[in-house]
C-alpha cells in the first residue's frame, strides 16, 4: 500500500446554513497496489473555502519554515 496527499473537495449541508458548503481539504490518500483508492484520512491537515486559499495557506506555512521555531509554553522565540 502507498499513500500521498490530495486535495478533496467536500461539499456539507448543515441544517442551520441554508446553502450547502464546499470545503477544499488537504488528505492523506491510500492506495491498494493497483493503483485503486483504498482510503481516506477523515480530517483534512488543511482545509480551506477554495484552492487558491488552500495555496496561500500553503504559501505562508513553506515561509514559516525560515522563522525561528517558538516554544509552544512560553511564547518566546528558541
């Protein structure tokens, strides 16, 4: 089995929304050996409203790659 990641799109209908919603995802994919979908993740590592927002998203998180890391307890700059 192999797997990669893939944008999904998913469209939810909410009862209190009266229009349905479309979300584009960023999943992990699975994959038998002959190449058939086998499965999906169930929550999305990214999640936008559109492509090009899943993009920017992607954008700013690759430049947050050359920041200096922050320590997640205290807030400060490592």
């Amino acid at each position: 089995m192999s797997w990669n990641y893939r944008i999904t799109k998913e469209i939810r209908h909410h009862k209190y929304l009266h229009e349905p919603e479309t979300l584009f995802g960023i999943l992990e994919v699975y994959y038998e050996e002959n190449g058939d979908i086998s499965g999906i993740s169930e929550m999305p590592d990214i999640i936008a409203e559109s492509v090009d927002e899943l993009k920017n998203i992607l954008g700013r998180m690759t430049e947050c790659c050359d920041k200096p890391l922050i320590d997640y307890n205290t807030g400060e700059e490592i």
